[in-house]
C-alpha cells in the first residue's frame, strides 16, 4: 500500500470519472484526505476524508489491499472514529462483505444524473413570502442543524465552508426554518444537503433552497449533485421535480 502524493492527484482524476462527491473534494484538495494505491500504477484506490469516510475502486481486489481496509476497520473501532465505506462496483463489495461480515451494515443509496433542461423547464417556487438569505458565521452559530459540528466534520471547519462552500437557508424571523449547504463541494461539483424544520414542511420550502443552491452552482458553472437512500421516497421524489434522474445504485458500509 502506498501514498499517492498530491502532486499526482490530477492523474487519479482521470481515473476516477465516478465516485462520491467527498471524493473529488479530496482530489481538488478542499477538504483534507488521504489517497491511498495498491501499486505505483494507482489500478486500485482507496480515498477517504479525515473524517472517517473511505471510497473503494479499481481494477484488482487484492487480498493485501482488502485486509488493509479491514485493518482501517478495525482501528476505527479501537479509536471510537467514523468509519463509513462507500462502493460502486459489485466486485468490490463482493470482498468487502467477504471479508467485513457482521461487522458493517449495509445501505442501498441512490446517484442522481442532473438534466438542465428538466430544471430549467419546471415551475420555480415562490420566495417573495419568504426571507431568503446566504448562511454566514452568524446563522451557522444560530442554527440547530447545520451548526458548528456538521461543519468541523465534514467540511474541517466553519472557517473552510464559508471560503469554499454553498449555503442558503430560509429564515422566519431569526429562526431558520430550511437550509441548503453543499455537504461536499469540489471544482465541479456540489452535492446539496437539505434540511427543513418540522414545523414548516409542506410548504415548498426544500424546493426554494434547493433551487437557489442549483442557481449558484449553475452560475458557476459547478454541476449540482443529489444523493439520498433508496427508500427515501421524498427525496426521491423532490430530487426529480428538480431534474435529478436515471438513479445509480451503489453501496454504503457503516461500521456497526
């Protein structure tokens, strides 16, 4: 097992065409990671977050290489930190579950393909009853949800996501009542995690969020991205009014 130096992550773009969003976050070096090869020919990768979150690929499912995710595994149990590994190939998680039985539980999830077009034809949400505004420092310290933590675990700090990040929220007074952040954000693209309060739901409020997060990213020329579990109907649902389609599965593993 070796380090692929950053100076070579560009190489692993190439190889990698798809994979989770927190993937290309690693490899345009917003958030901090590691990447991880079987050999100096990068045929299988291992890359993950330092929070705790590990994607799978390649051409080789090697034993040494399996056993050294088992070893992360393992520590990860030892050290009570995150380990979550995500899959999109068959093959792999044949070895995983070889080799991490009773030991991982598995989820089903969902990717998204975006279609412009569908978006853009669709009938857009009214937002004049409603404040819409960019999350900044203070409604991140305000905020019961996307608060503090979310940001130092999956971003590495406030400080990072409000540099490099996507946010608008829907405010009711100064109680936000939805919000929509980029859980993950690359050069080119924006994976849009969305939350509304209890309260409020019914009222079109995911969809104005979550429109004006695709609007930003568009401008930029950033394409926005939609996962969620299979079974996750609502999602599903408001992803494809947003023109989220042709859904992909693939395979999350939680340590148990």
């Amino acid at each position: 097992m070796i380090t692929v130096p950053k100076e070579h992550y560009n190489i692993i773009k190439e190889k990698v065409r798809e994979a989770p969003t927190f993937v290309f976050s690693v490899l345009d070096c917003i958030i901090k990671g590691t990447v991880f090869a079987n050999s100096t020919n990068y045929d299988s990768l291992l890359i993950n977050t330092d929070s705790g979150l590990y994607y799978v690929t390649g051409q080789s499912t090697d034993e040494l290489f399996v056993k050294y995710i088992v070893r992360i595994h393992e520590a990860s149990i030892k050290q009570g930190k995150r380990f979550t590994l995500f899959s999109f190939e068959p093959i792999w998680n044949q070895a995983i579950e070889k080799y991490l039985e009773k030991k991982v539980r598995k989820i089903q999830r969902f990717g998204f393909s975006f279609d412009l077009i569908v978006y853009k034809n669709r009938k857009r949400g009214d937002i004049s009853d409603f404040d819409v505004t960019n999350i900044n420092q203070y409604l991140i310290e305000h905020c019961l949800e996307f608060d503090k933590k979310y940001y130092d675990e999956y971003w590495d700090s406030t400080d990072n996501f409000l540099q490099n990040g996507i946010g608008f929220c829907v405010k009711d007074g100064e109680r936000i009542i939805s919000g929509g952040v980029s859980i993950f954000k690359s050069k080119n693209y924006a994976e849009v995690d969305i939350i509304t309060d209890s309260n409020y739901r019914g009222k079109g409020l995911a969809s104005i969020v979550a429109e004006q997060f695709m609007d930003y990213c568009l401008s930029q020329n950033i394409q926005p991205r939609w996962d969620c579990d299979v079974d996750n109907i609502a999602s599903i649902n408001l992803g494809s009014k947003l023109g989220f389609i042709n859904p992909k599965e693939y395979t999350v593993y939680i340590k148990i």
